[in-house]
C-alpha cells in the first residue's frame, strides 16, 4: 500500500471509529508502527488529524467548516464509485450545476468533452479538473471561502440566479434517517438552494458516513430531491 493510499485509509478509519492507537492501526494496515507514527505526525501537520497519547483523532468540527483536504481524502474510494454512478445520470448537450463539495467533484473523472457539457460551479478544485479535461465551464465568482475553496457571497447568488440548468449535483455534510438534508455553511446552503431552484433536476450525492446526522441549517427535504446517489441504504416516503 503506497504512502498516500494508506493515509487516506487512515482518515476513513478515524472518520468510522473516531479514535485509534498506533498499535490498531498498524495491525490493520499490516504496517510497522513507526510508519503510522509517520504517517501520523504528517496528517497532523496537515491540519487533518488530532494526535493524541498513543493514537490520533479527528479534530471536532461540528457545526464548523470543515477542511477541504480533509474531506477530500475522507472516503476517497466511496466517493469515486459514487462519482461514476453520478456522471451516468446525464445526458449529452447538458448543462450541469455542480456545488464546491469533495463528493460531487468525483464526477468530473468520469465525463468527457465529447458529451458536451456545460458545468457551472463555484468549486476552484472542480474548475482546475474541468480545464484540465478541456469540459466547457463558467464560473460563478464570488468571495473566496478559503479551506472549502468555495467561492460564495452575492456575487456567486446573482450569477446563478441569472443561470439554468438541467441538473445540479449537491451535497452536504448530513442527513437525518428521515430525510432531512442539512449543512453548517450558511453561504453555501444559500448557493445550493439557488442551484437546487434553477435546475430542472436535483441529484443528491452522499456517502453512508453522512447518514444519521443533522446540522445546523436545513438545505432542503428528501421529498424536494429527484435522485439520490448513495452507497447507503435508505428509503425516504
């Protein structure tokens, strides 16, 4: 297992258990405890873990924003898998609203120019891959949000407001076993609804580990989504 694999394996273990001992983890990833002490001591540096005496966690962000890096590496192979079933939902010749989450910017892996599509984000991760994929994008502005590499604020609001599109691909930070769709980015929550309104199509990704929690700001019901793309169970009347 490469470096960079078996830290991202580290986080999506930290994410399910909270806390580990070097002991654990080196067990589990068949690894010397001096690597995991490695590997340990660069994440924290990171700004991606916590260490404590003879483990590590993840730092607390409830309600918080949550790094960007951090969620990125977070159920890596989950969200990819949940990218491919996501880009198979559209259409050539679509226009797609895609919001600044580490989930939906999975997508772009698996789309092409030759569908013709037309992606307008607030995501500077998701423009960087779309350039690099030659994929017709606009932009939205906006304020900078620094660790979502979000761009937010009016700007952004009056530039959707004046877009429509076909679908917009979302997703948030949880979601209630009874459907409630929440977030803790207030800006951002107001983004998503705008997309949500302007977008014939609304596509809700999300992996299980958002499941079962609940937010500080309600971005929308289970009830107003079209799809949903998730590696959880779930069945929403």
């Amino acid at each position: 297992m490469i470096k960079t694999e078996r830290q991202n394996k580290i986080l999506e273990i930290l994410e399910s258990k909270k806390y580990c001992t070097v002991e654990f983890l080196a067990k589990y990833l068949y690894v010397a405890p001096i690597t995991i002490r490695r590997d340990l001591t660069s994440l924290e540096a990171e700004g991606l873990l916590v260490r404590c005496y003879g483990g590590a966690s993840l730092p607390e962000y409830q309600n918080r924003e949550v790094p960007f890096d951090l969620r990125d590496r977070t159920n890596s192979s989950v969200k990819a898998e949940l990218g491919k079933r996501a880009a198979a939902l559209l259409k050539d010749g679509d226009t797609v609203f895609m919001d600044a989450s580490s989930t939906v910017r999975h997508i772009i892996d698996y789309i092409s120019p030759e569908q013709n599509l037309t992606i307008i984000t607030n995501s500077i991760k998701a423009l960087e891959k779309l350039k690099e994929k030659h994929i017709r994008c606009y932009l939205t502005g906006g304020m900078l949000l620094e660790n979502s590499f979000a761009l937010i604020g009016n700007v952004a609001e009056k530039t959707v407001s004046e877009l429509y599109a076909d679908v917009c691909f979302f997703s948030t930070q949880g979601i209630t076993e009874e459907g409630l769709i929440t977030d803790y980015s207030e800006a951002e929550t107001r983004l998503r609804c705008l997309m949500m309104e302007h977008s014939k199509r609304r596509v809700y990704v999300f992996d299980s580990s958002k499941l079962g929690k609940r937010f500080l700001l309600k971005v929308c019901e289970a009830s107003d989504i079209d799809d949903f793309v998730t590696d959880a169970e779930v069945e929403f009347s």
